[in-house]
C-alpha cells in the first residue's frame, strides 16, 4: 500500500476521523483517547478508502499502527463480517493477515461500513503497478516476484480450512459470498443487465465445464499479487486485501494469478505494454513452475480458472464503460486496467471461444451496475 495521496475532500476526511474517534472512546471506554498524529489518506484500493492512523492513550494493540478501510456505499453487512472473520481466523493460523480489531456497518458511527486493523509492516513486493517502478527493478522483479508469490500462496493454501468453515457458518455467512458462484452470478447478472449476449457463450463455457470439487479444499486469497503481498528485509511481512477469500479448489487461486501475471494489465504506451507482457508471461511461468514444485495441483483445473478471470475482468471493464456511455459516469478505475482486446483472446486461447463485448440493445439512462471488482 502506497502513501501517495489521493485529491480529498478533507472537511469530510476530518468529519469522519472525528466519528471514528467518538467510536474508539465509546468501545474502549477511554475518554481522552486521540489521534497520536492526523490519519493520513492512503491510496491503494478499487471501491473503498484506506487511512493509516495512530491512536494516543491506549495499550496494545490499539497503540499499534492501525489501517482504517472504509467501504463504499453499497456494501453489505454480510460481506464486512466474513471479511473480518476470515482476516481473524487467517491471523489465529499464524499466517501473516492483518487481525481485525474493530468494525461497523455504519449506521451509527461512520456513516459507511469500516474495518479497523492492525497495519502489518513492509511495502508492497510490487511497490505499485507504476511502470517506471517496474521497469528500475526490473532485473529483481523477474528474481523474486514469482517465488515469492507462489510460496506465499502454497503457505496459504496448506493451512486447514476448517476453522474457516466454521466462523463463517457461525455467523451465518453463505459460502456463495465469495470465489466460484460469486463470479458466476457477476457474470450472468453483467450480462442479462447489459444485454451482453456476445458473452453468454463464455458464460455457458463456464458453467458446463466447471471443474468436480476436490474433497480436500484450501482457503483461497481470491486475488493475491504482488500488490497484496508485504515484504521487508527479504521476507514477506503481510498479505493484505482478503474481501474476495473462499474456501476453494487452490486450483481457483492459482489460475487467478497466473492470469493476472500473464496479461500484466499495467498502464503505459502501446509499445511499452508489449514488451511488460512479454515479461509478465515470464513471470506466470516461473510462478506456476515453482507453485508446482511445493504443491501438486490440476492443470486443467488451473486452466479453466484463468479463463474465468478473463471472463470476470472483462464483464467489469465492459460495464464500467456502457455504464459511463449511459450516464456519464463510470466507477474510478485505478491501476491496473485490463485490456478487453487482450482478456477476449486469452479466454479464446483457453476456451476456443470467441467473445463479443457489443450489447444487443443500446445502453439506456435507466442502466445500472452493481459491479464488483477483485484488488478492492
């Protein structure tokens, strides 16, 4: 996560720390209880907003470096708590997850939906996805990215999933939240909402090939890359953003990453982006490579899993600009920005299926979209 600032609104960034502070004085019963120093607007994040804040005058781990994320308007209490259960029981397993401290659905705090957790240190193995970051370190990026990824992701993956299983059944979270049917349901919904019929043989591929679920299941980060993965001292520190965890076939996790290396959807000029996903199908190669080395897993199960992170990207970028066509006005789009040229034909590749992004019908002002985004 970056430090870099976004342009704020800061009377409502200071009304909001202040709501947040009448919050931790009423939960911890600490009236005098302060900011050590002003919350500071991180960036980093697709739909809510990060701060890094310090308090005054309590113990740990309230003194701690904490992150405030603040969810946007139209997220559900339901998916705040599984975030914040699986984050915990994440923690309690001992792998490196940032443990929930606090949260809220909003309505008589914040205004908004928040987490409030500890901040775990190093920078991010990516540092960013700016291109001038990536193409100084390109020499270490090529040496440490996919070790570092894929173990990461095979640690994850050999935890037991069964305490997992049960916070989330104990707080009545249905599994269907997050990781396989999520994506399908987006994608169908996408689809039936636009009139994207050039995409139902896609989605239609999806559901008739779908892979048999394995008996033995891992918990899956659902969007691990470089940008969610800590490091500091030539060890990874932190794994953060888990708002798309499931209880999956690692073969899920897996495919999503090796995707989203392969097609390298970073920000620059045509020429430029050639040669980074030539680099970036490198990488898949030598994350997948080493990913085998620690764990066995299906590489056809793999496989139709990058397909369906074709199909969930595109769905998003196709919403998001039939939705600016209709109204104006389209979902902030930080990096990375996927191309929808390069997601049809890596699907294709897969699938030998050939999408049409192009609604039946034209986009209307009524038009509206739900949309959901991995990296959130």
């Amino acid at each position: 996560m970056s430090l870099e600032c976004r342009p704020v609104d800061q009377r409502a960034d200071d009304r909001l720390h202040e709501h947040l502070l009448t919050f931790l004085r009423d939960t911890l019963r600490i009236p005098e209880l302060a900011y050590a120093a002003p919350p500071v607007r991180l960036s980093g994040g697709y739909f809510t907003t990060v701060y890094a804040l310090r308090l005054a005058g309590a113990a740990p781990p309230w003194s701690e470096p904490l992150i405030l994320r603040v969810m946007p308007d139209h997220s559900e209490a339901l998916l705040l708590r599984r975030e914040q259960a699986v984050q915990n029981v994440v923690a309690d397993l001992g792998f490196p997850a940032p443990r929930v401290l606090a949260s809220s659905d909003g309505r008589e705090t914040l205004g908004h939906a928040f987490l409030l957790m500890e901040r775990m240190p190093g920078r991010a193995l990516l540092g960013g996805v700016e291109l001038r970051w990536i193409l100084t370190r390109g020499v270490r990026l090529l040496q440490t990215l996919p070790r570092i990824t894929a173990e990461t992701q095979a640690r994850l993956h050999a935890l037991d999933p069964e305490p997992l299983r049960r916070a989330m059944e104990a707080e009545g979270i249905p599994p269907q939240c997050a990781g396989v049917e999520r994506w399908l349901n987006e994608i169908a919904a996408t689809v039936e909402r636009w009139s994207l019929d050039g995409l139902l043989p896609g989605l239609h591929w999806l559901i008739d090939r779908r892979p048999r679920e394995l008996q033995r299941q891992a918990i899956c980060h659902g969007d691990l890359w470089a940008g969610n993965i800590l490091v500091a001292g030539g060890r990874v520190t932190g794994v953060v953003d888990w708002s798309l965890t499931a209880i999956a076939d690692p073969a899920y996790d897996v495919g999503f990453t090796k995707a989203a290396l392969e097609m390298a959807p970073i920000r620059g000029p045509a020429p430029v982006r050639r040669v980074v996903t030539l680099v970036g199908k490198y990488l898949a190669r030598r994350f997948y490579g080493r990913y085998r080395e620690l764990r066995e897993i299906d590489p056809e199960a793999v496989r139709y899993y990058e397909a369906m992170r074709c199909m969930v990207e595109l769905q998003f970028v196709v919403s998001n600009r039939l939705r600016l066509a209709a109204t104006g006005a389209a979902r902030d789009m930080p990096s990375p920005v996927w191309d929808e040229d390069q997601l049809i034909g890596h699907f294709r590749t897969i699938a030998g299926i050939s999408l049409d992004p192009t609604p039946a019908a034209a986009p209307t002002k009524t038009g509206s979209e739900r949309g959901s985004r991995l990296s959130g």
